[in-house]
C-alpha cells in the first residue's frame, strides 16, 4: 500500500502542539510548515548541505536541538584523501533562529566559525568562514541553483502524536562557486559533475534513536541527471519512508522499505541496499573513506559513522524505466542517538 501523496499545503503541528495528521505523508515540493512550539528538549531543527565534485565532498550543517545549536562544516579532497572537521557547540543556541519553511534563509556569525544560508528566488547562496580549519583558513562560496520544475522529495514520519520529524531532501542540485582551504581553490562547476543536496529537518525525535542515510546525485549510465535518497531504522512500521530518486529533475517515489545490508564490524566492506519484497532497489555502495563524528556528555551521545564512496547497481520505475548507476558518488550512514 503506497503512502499517501499530499497536494495542498499544511502545518505540521496543531495549535497543542502535537502532530496534524493532515500533514503526514509525501509530496514532491516542500509544503508544510514546520510550526513546532513546546515539549522543550525534544524538538530537532536542522538545514544540512552536502556539495560533491569529482573532486572533493565539502559540507555545512546549522543545527539547533533546544539544550544547544551544533553548527559544523567538513571537507574531504577526494585525490588525496586529506579530510578536515570542525564543530562550534553554542548553549541553548543563542543566537540560531532556525526558521520554520524550507526556503528561509538560516545563518551564525561566530568568532570561530561563520556560515550563512541565504535564499533568494532562483538560487541558495552558501557562505562558510573559519580562520582556523585544521590550522588553515577557509573560505567557501557557493551558489546552489534552484531550477524551477525541480522536484524533491519531502515525508512526514508519525512516530506517536508527541513524537515526529518532517524531512525535507534535495539532492542534485546544479552547484557552483569555490572553497579555499590553505592557499588551494577548489572549484565546482558542471565541468566537474558539481551537485548540492539539502536535508532540511524539523521534529519531536524521542530520547533513543538510530537511523540510516544513504543520498548521491550525478549522471547515470544513460547520462541523465539523478539523485538518490535512500533510508532505514527510524521510519519502520510508520507507513512512511523517504526512499526516492530523481531523475532530471522529476521524483519517482519509492514506497517499498529498504532492506540494509553491513558489517558493523568492518563498515569499509561493501553495503547493499534492496527493497523488500520486490526488485524495485537493488543498489551496492563502495566506501573509501570513513567519517566518524563521536559526541558524549553523559545522558547526550551520538555516534555517525558516515562513508563516503560510490554506488552501482539498478532502480526500477514504470515511469522512466531502469535507472543503471555505475561509481555514483555519495554517502551512507549509521546514526545512534540519545539527545
């Protein structure tokens, strides 16, 4: 049974606070309003940006989850291998206005670090700052272009009434612009398959959670443009999933649950990802590298073991027929979180 499809705009939250079941569902373009208010340390809010080149991997995250904002940006130079981390936690989040519609602009201005997402009609513009980034200054500018048919793929997850997340995800998107990092410039163009994705969130998350994350966007075999978003764990047994690919700009829903398939003990090794109970996914992710991002202050803990690599293997549509990726870059993760 498919999930219903939704048209027409809508809050995500009653006037109580708890989850307007008006809103549960997907659509292909954002329209809920994220209007969360109360249960003070349950709510989430994030706007995620993930850029990939054929040469480098370069993201910014402005997060807010009540008791802190978690701002962090991460770069990975993928001819050499060289990767680079850095993560202001900021109290109670002074300062972070996390705004409640997906194409609102969001923006800190630190000592340390400064990153600004700024929305303007037809494009997002991406500015991060850092003076000290591994020992070396960065400066990034990117223009994310927003074409006006692109789709993107967007769920409501109902845990319970009190608990729920409104994802919104858009990859491949058209990127361009520059970062440099100690005296080198990296650029991203269409010359080098340049790509952007969004995961914008906004939720009640209950205290235990774990999830997985897999997304790329680039060309497949017959040279049109897609994005993957792939998911498991945390939307089971919800009747929502957010599994899709885009394919020039058009999304094809996938309904059917993934199945995921990894060694905890050695995440370098090959990961497959399949639907369950049809043909429908069928796709292998090689990761060559590992990002692992650990946090624990007692009661809060959190774990990400992202992997950076490539995907092959094959998606069915009855819409635009088989979807064939041979080493599309992207990424896979395993999240546990107590927050």
């Amino acid at each position: 049974m498919n999930a219903q499809e939704l048209t027409k705009p809508a809050m995500l939250c009653l006037n109580n606070g708890t989850l307007n079941p008006e809103s549960v569902g997907w659509s292909r373009t954002p329209l809920i309003t994220s209007n969360i208010k109360g249960d003070f340390l349950r709510r989430k809010k994030w706007n995620y940006w993930c850029i990939t080149s054929d040469a480098a991997l370069f993201s910014a995250t402005i997060s807010h989850i009540d008791y802190a904002a978690s701002l962090f940006v991460y770069f990975y130079d993928r001819l050499t291998g060289e990767f680079q981390e850095k993560t202001v936690t900021v109290p109670f989040g002074i300062g972070v206005n996390m705004p409640e519609e997906v194409r609102e602009s969001v923006f800190y201005d630190g000592r340390q670090l400064t990153i600004r997402m700024i929305e303007k009609p037809d494009t997002t513009e991406l500015f991060v700052n850092a003076k000290d980034f591994g020992g070396k200054p960065l400066d990034a500018f990117l223009e994310i272009k927003r074409p006006e048919d692109q789709e993107s793929l967007n769920v409501v997850i109902p845990w319970v009434a009190t608990r729920f997340q409104y994802t919104a995800k858009q990859p491949a998107l058209p990127a361009f612009g520059t970062v440099e990092w100690g005296g080198y410039r990296y650029h991203f163009d269409h010359r080098n398959h340049s790509f952007a994705c969004l995961d914008f969130g906004r939720g009640k998350w209950p205290y235990s959670s774990e999830w997985n994350w897999g997304s790329a966007s680039g060309k497949d075999t017959s040279g049109r443009t897609v994005g993957l978003n792939l998911g498991g764990k945390w939307t089971d047994e919800t009747g929502q999933n957010e599994n899709g690919v885009l394919i020039d700009g058009k999304l094809v829903k996938i309904h059917e649950d993934l199945e995921w398939q990894y060694d905890q003990a050695d995440l370098m090794a090959p990961w497959t990802m399949s639907s369950r109970g049809s043909d429908t996914v069928k796709l292998t992710f090689h990761p060559t590298f590992e990002r692992l991002a650990e946090t624990n202050l007692g009661v809060i803990k959190s774990k990400v073991n992202q992997m950076f690599g490539t995907y092959e293997g094959m998606i069915h549509t009855e819409e635009y027929g088989d979807v064939e990726v041979k080493e599309l870059f992207g990424w896979v993760e395993d999240h546990e979180a107590k927050w």
